[in-house]
C-alpha cells in the first residue's frame, strides 16, 4: 500500500466557508500531536513505523511532507522511490500505512502541522524508528542550504 492523499473540499455560503474531508475514515486514531517549526524550512525527518499508521493534516502555512516505504528497518536502501507531497490546509489529510518512515519540511514562517497515530505512545516508542534527515533527500531541491 502507497500513502493516500484524501482530498479536501469545501462549501461557502453567506455564513463562511466549511471544509470536509468526507471519505476519511479516523476510526483506528487513538492520539494526535501537532508541531510547528520556528524557523522557514525546518526539516523533521524521517521516522518510520513497522505498526504504526499516521494520518497528515496542515493546519497552517505550507508543507512539503514526503514518505518512503521500508523494506529492512535495520538496513534500509536509500535508492527508493520517495512520495512528495506539498500540502495546504485546504488539500485534505494525507495516510501514511506502517512499513513508512515519513519527514515533513515546512514552506512558510507561520505553519502547524497535525499528526494521528494509530497507536498509543507507550506502543509507538517500541514501534519507533529514526534515520538521519538526509539519508533520503527531497528537501535540498527546495532548501540549497540544507546541506550547510
């Protein structure tokens, strides 16, 4: 299974605007958290899950998150295709399934971005896995400065 971008939409009227994201389904959420970054192009990245599944949401600014699939978490390839996403709060939330690490790099000063977990914490850190933010690297492309 691939990430799956679940699209938003939205109505408007006299009274404002509502948005929806219809087909997602939250059912196996069990926490969320929320991070926003103090400096522009902040890079998070990556941590991966053999279990756990996580559930994307930009509440504010713009986002550049992406996902690899892992085959061997105790030695993972570098050469594998990355899935880019560059999300708004009006683009829908994006699935991340388990056997995924994922990163996310905010576009703008003033950002949020929310996260869902499918596990509870005391679960997740024995489900926890990190590697360096430039093992993959789609974030150079849109930050040259990242290496420095």
């Amino acid at each position: 299974m691939e990430p799956i971008l679940f699209s938003s939409n939205s109505h408007s009227d006299d009274r404002g605007t509502v948005f929806f994201t219809n087909e997602l389904n939250l059912k196996n959420v069990v926490r969320t958290y929320k991070v926003q970054n103090e400096l522009i192009k902040t890079v998070r990245a990556w941590h991966g899950h053999k279990i756990e599944e996580k559930w994307i949401s930009v509440e504010e600014g713009e986002f550049l998150v992406c996902a690899v699939h892992i085959e061997d978490f105790d030695n993972p390839s570098n050469d594998i295709k990355i899935h880019k996403f560059t999300l708004t709060p009006t683009d829908g939330i994006l699935y991340v399934p388990n056997n995924y690490a994922n990163g996310a790099m905010n576009l703008t000063e003033n950002n949020s971005i929310r996260y869902f977990s499918s596990l509870p914490l005391d679960k997740s850190v024995k489900d926890d896995y990190r590697f360096d933010s430039k093992f993959w690297d789609p974030w150079s492309e849109l930050n040259p400065n990242f290496y420095e």
